[in-house]
C-alpha cells in the first residue's frame, strides 16, 4: 500500500514514517498543503494521512481540494484518515464534512495503527479491482458490440472534446467517413452472418491502420470507429493539412487488399469501400460543418465509381 502523509512537522513525520514503512507500506511525506496537493496530481496512493493544523493551507482546505479533484475522474476516492492531536468532536465533524473518511490520535498506540492500515490494506485491494471492474463495463459501454471499435455514443463524446481542443488552438481537424460499397447486396446474396463477418474484417483493417498512423506520429490521436451500419468514420484531430488524403487512400487500397470475394460489387469481385476525406486548416466553428463535407464527399465517390476516396 502506497500512503502520502502530509505534516508540517518533519519530526513527528519521521516516527509515522517509521512506523509505517516497518509494517511494510512505503510512505511519501509532504511537508506542507501545497506539496500534498502536487504529489497528489502526479502519483497514485492507497492512502492519505493527513494533519490538520498546518500553515497556509490547514488539512481540512486540503482535503476539499483533493475531493474536487477527484470530482473530475471516474470512479476515483482515496481514504483520507485525519491524524491530529487534539481529537475533538468539533474537528471529527469539520473532518468528515471537509471529504475525510477516518479521524486518528498522533499518539495511537501501535496496534491499534496497524489494525487500522490493515483495514486501509484490504480497502485498497477492492477499490483496484472495483476500479478495474468499472473501467471494463465503461469500455464495453463504449465499443460497438459486433466489430469492437468505438460506437456511435462515444464516437460523438470524444469528437466534441477534440474539435473543441482544435478549435481553441486553431489547430487543422480531418474527418474521413466511410462506406462499404455495395453493403446490402453482399448481406442478401452471401447472408447476414458473412455480412456481420465483414464488418469486423473491414474494422479490424481499419482500426490497423489507423493505429499505424498512431504509432508512426504521422496522425498522432486519430481514432476510428462504426458510425452505423457499414459506416466507419476515421477522425484525425490533429495533423498537417493534406495527411488526410494519404491516410483515404490507404485505406481504401487496405480494404481492397483484404480480397474479400463480394461477387456483387459491380466489376471489383472483392469487397471495397468509398471515403469522403475533409479537412479544416484551421478548426472554426461547429463540428457538423466539416461532417457535411465528408458526407457530401462520400456521396461523390459514389457516384464516381466506388473503390476510391474523394477528397478536400
């Protein structure tokens, strides 16, 4: 177990220290609010001991700081014990009420310290696996069920987030949105299982090779996922105008590639798809704007012939 002890007093810092790290927990010490506050956003803990009376900034304000904090993330809550020398009914209540989950004597006996960092032990063992439980039914929330990329809800929650980035720093923002050419004619001649088969083929060779440009910085933060149906979009929040139409036609070549048999897709004989690619230099504006263009530049390469990506 990991413990961040906050006291103003080195002295008195130092026995908790010991004694603490003699039961086998390693202990960080902070000497004051301000520096509890940055290890805090910088490192994980089990456990915060935390005194009350300290210059600047006393452990009550402390506490509150840290509870709102924690506000901002998913499924976050580290145990505060607050450890003082004067144990009055007064500081019990402003503990509890400031976010603080226990109240201890400096002087605790030592058994009675050990029971009490035990108990703290077996808390933190079930937060992890409550927290790893959690993070799995939030990413399962989050994936569409039959190809496993990102759904549509999610989709829509980090776009936001990204354009609104973009926007402010008036960075370049691209969207590619795709479709599996001649979808319903393979789904009524080969089945709706062969059909569910491809879907997963073309999001695997997608979610590949956007995890290429991932990896390879030349889209770094771009993400794919099922738009509906057999419709994928590709969004690509931060690289330099013109990435996009590198990207489209990889991946409209990589699909091809995949020699999936579709004998109803016009002269191809293989399964293929059609990509509008549209970028904004500079992010302004609403989302949907750059949406239309990609819809409308879909559209095109359909009209066009299909197997092929349109791009502006």
């Amino acid at each position: 177990m990991k413990i961040l002890l906050v006291d103003d007093s080195r002295a008195i810092a130092m026995v908790m220290r010991a004694r603490l790290e003699s039961f086998g927990y390693e202990v960080k010490h902070a000497i004051n609010g301000e520096i509890a506050l940055e290890y805090f956003g910088a490192e994980n803990f089990d456990l915060i001991l935390m005194d009350i009376e300290m210059p600047g900034m006393n452990g009550f304000e402390v506490t509150t700081r840290i509870r709102a904090q924690e506000g901002l993330e998913p499924w976050a809550w580290t145990p505060i014990i607050f450890v003082t020398a004067t144990d009055t009914e007064t500081n019990l209540v402003t503990a509890i009420e400031a976010g603080g989950d226990d109240f201890m004597s400096k002087t605790v006996p030592e058994n009675v310290l050990q029971a009490k960092m035990k108990a703290m032990s077996r808390i933190a063992a079930m937060r992890a696996r409550l927290c790893q439980a959690n993070n799995k039914l939030q990413d399962q929330a989050n994936r569409d069920g039959l190809t496993g990329l990102l759904n549509r809800r999610a989709m829509d929650m980090q776009i936001d987030i990204a354009w609104e980035q973009a926007r402010q720093a008036s960075r370049p923002f691209s969207l590619l949105m795709i479709d599996i050419d001649n979808f319903k004619k393979y789904n009524d001649h080969y089945g709706h299982q062969a059909g569910d088969d491809c879907l997963r083929a073309v999001a695997s060779c997608l979610g590949e090779q956007v995890q290429l440009i991932n990896d390879d910085r030349t889209a770094p933060g771009a993400f794919v996922a099922r738009y509906g149906g057999e419709e994928f979009a590709v969004i690509i929040p931060n690289a330099s105008p013109g990435v996009h139409a590198g990207v489209a036609a990889s991946l409209v070549e990589a699909v091809h590639s995949l020699a999936i048999p579709h004998e109803k897709n016009a002269d191809f004989g293989v399964v293929t798809i059609s990509l509008g690619a549209a970028c904004f230099p500079h992010a302004m504006g609403q989302i949907k704007a750059l949406f239309r263009l990609a819809d409308d530049l879909l559209y095109k390469a359909k009209d066009a012939g299909r197997n092929r990506a349109e791009v502006a």
